[in-house]
C-alpha cells in the first residue's frame, strides 16, 4: 500500500517539476 503513495507523489513531483 504504499507503492501507490509513491507513484502518486512521483506523478505529482513529475507534474511541478515540468513547470505545471
């Protein structure tokens, strides 16, 4: 269960790191 905290947090680290 915590797999699906670190993809979630990946995705959203990913996203502000683009510049979204």
């Amino acid at each position: 269960a915590t797999k699906d905290c670190v993809a979630k947090t990946l995705k959203r680290l990913e996203d502000k790191i683009r510049g979204r």
